[in-house]
C-alpha cells in the first residue's frame, strides 16, 4: 500500500488551505507524463485512496494509480525553493510495517 509521511501530508494541508478556497474539495495526485506527477483540486469518487490528515481530506488518488503506486511512499524534503513533495521508494521499515 502506498505511505504517504506525515510531513507530506502536513504540506498537502499547507498547499489545500493556501490554494483551494472551497472546503468540499481534496488534492487528487494525477500522472501529469511518464513518471511525472501533479497534484488539481478534485471532489473524492468512488474508489479513491483518501489520505487524511487532522481529519481533512488532504490527498485522492483514484484506484488504478493508487494500484501502480503501492511500492512507494510520498515523502516532503527542503529544496532551494520550500518543502517539496517527493516520491520515493519505501523504506525497508516502511515495507515491513505495510
């Protein structure tokens, strides 16, 4: 199953309060082109992998792309320009708790 860290799903809140304005409304991870990812503004559907933090729906991602990524995690790291989300193969810990 794929990890989503808690400091990814801190800045997933971060990024939903500053840039969604209306509260019915998630971040949906979608593939933006081979091995690229973005993150729109999307009401949940049936099916869909929902990531919540302090009970807000911070994160949808829909069942065939949820499927493609069990083997990873979403991580948050520092970069030059903020926190950055990243996503990363599981740690050997993280299999072993999945």
């Amino acid at each position: 199953m794929l990890v989503v860290t808690e400091r990814a799903k801190e800045e997933l809140r971060a990024v939903l309060s500053d840039g969604v304005d209306e509260p019915e409304l998630s971040l949906r991870l979608v593939a933006s082109a081979p091995g690229q990812f973005g993150l729109v503004p999307d009401m949940e559907k049936e099916g869909d992998l929902v990531v919540e933090h302090e009970g807000i729906k911070v994160l949808l991602i829909d069942e065939e792309l949820s499927a493609l990524l069990e083997t990873v995690a979403i991580d948050c790291r520092e970069g030059s320009e903020g926190p950055q989300l990243v996503i990363r193969k599981k740690s050997r810990e993280q299999r072993n708790n999945a």
